[in-house]
C-alpha cells in the first residue's frame, strides 16, 4: 500500500499530476483544487490511496490525512467508487461533507455529479457518527494560483519558448529582487526574469519580451 508520496511535481493536467518519486513518475489522480495548488518543478508531499483492481492500479492523492479519511469512508458506501468519492471531494471540503451528514442533509450530495437521490441518502445513513474531521477556513490552492502578475510573466516566458521549470524559477528570483513597483507591473518583472534567464537574451529578446508582456 502507498499511503503518501513525496516529490517533484512533474506535470499536472486537469485531475492528473505526475509526480517524480526515486526517478520514477507516478501519476495520481487529485480534486481540481489540489492540482491548482501542484506546482510544475516544486516539491510536494501528498497523502495517497492506491485503489487495486483486476486490469488496473490506480493512485489518488490527497492535501491532508483528512481528505484521505474522508475518501476512504466514502468508497465504503454501496455505490460509491472512487471517481465519485472524489467528485464529493472536489464540491466539499472535508468539514462541510461532515455537517451535510450529522445534518442527515442528503441535497449536498445530490448536487454532486454521478451521485443518484438514493446514493446520496444512503452517504447520509451509512457514514451517520463515522466522520471526525478538523474544521478549516478553505484550501490555500485557489489563492496560490489566482491570475497575478508573477503568472502572467511565467505564461509570457513559456510563450517565448522557455521551459516552464526553468521560467519558473527565473520568475521566482526576479520576485525575489524586485521592488514593489516591478512586482505589481508585467514588463518590469517580465525583464527582470529575463535578466535572471542571461543578460543576452535580454538585449535580443526585449521587443519579443514587450510584445509578450502587452498579451497577457
């Protein structure tokens, strides 16, 4: 059993992220949520299940040991899989399936794509007194990856033909030394990357990098 990897961040697409763990890329189905918080080129360490099946071995991934909690008690309902337990994941924080169920509030899942009236009534009575969770304000992931400046600039470098790993950290140094001015503008940081990238790609990149920058 994988109960947890921890690792470089290879790619992430849609639910899917491939992380590097011993040179080897596991691929791990994760919410919507936790992927926007999955960085291309970062380190990551995520709780796991691994799902055994006749034709197929699958991996999912979550934030904390309460998703994983949570994940498990739900595939424990009858009809309830693991695409569907994950589908309640990504519409419900842990703390909030908790209320719905002690509320016997069985609309909550019904909202749920792929789960039925009877299937959502019978999360309700099957996990009744069986989901202890700790109560928190919401998943950081959205805020990590709100539309800022640093990711425009990072879209603009990539778009220039750069690797995303290696325009990511030259974005990450440029706001590192930049002043609160040149963080809050995309040209200014945009350059400063490019300065991080090599002085000569600034000087015959720059019309490129002013185009770049008026796009996004």
């Amino acid at each position: 059993m994988i109960s947890s990897v921890r690792g470089t961040v290879l790619s992430v697409a849609g639910h899917l992220a491939v992380v590097e763990v011993g040179g080897v890329g596991l691929a791990i189905q994760v919410t919507p949520q936790h992927a926007l918080g999955l960085r291309v080129g970062a380190e990551a360490t995520l709780r796991t299940s691994l799902i055994v099946r006749e034709d197929d071995l699958s991996l999912f991934g979550f934030v904390d040991a309460d998703e994983l909690a949570v994940f498990d008690a739900l595939r424990g309902v009858t009809g309830v899989g693991p695409k569907s337990a994950m589908g309640v994941l990504a519409a419900m924080e842990p703390a909030q399936i908790a209320q719905a169920v002690a509320l016997e509030d069985d609309s909550a899942f019904r909202k749920v794509s792929g789960i039925g009236p009877k299937t959502a009534k019978l999360i309700v009575l099957s996990l009744a007194g069986k989901l202890f969770v700790t109560a928190r304000t919401a998943r950081p992931a959205p805020v990590a990856k709100t539309t800022s400046v640093a990711d425009n600039v990072l879209i603009a470098l990539v778009g220039l033909g750069w690797n995303e790993r290696v325009a990511a950290q030259a974005v990450d140094d440029a706001v590192a030394v930049a002043s609160a001015a040149d963080r809050a503008a995309v040209p200014a940081l945009l350059r400063l990357a490019l300065t991080q990238l090599g002085p000569a790609l600034q000087t015959n990149s720059r019309a490129e990098a002013d185009s770049a920058a008026s796009t996004v």
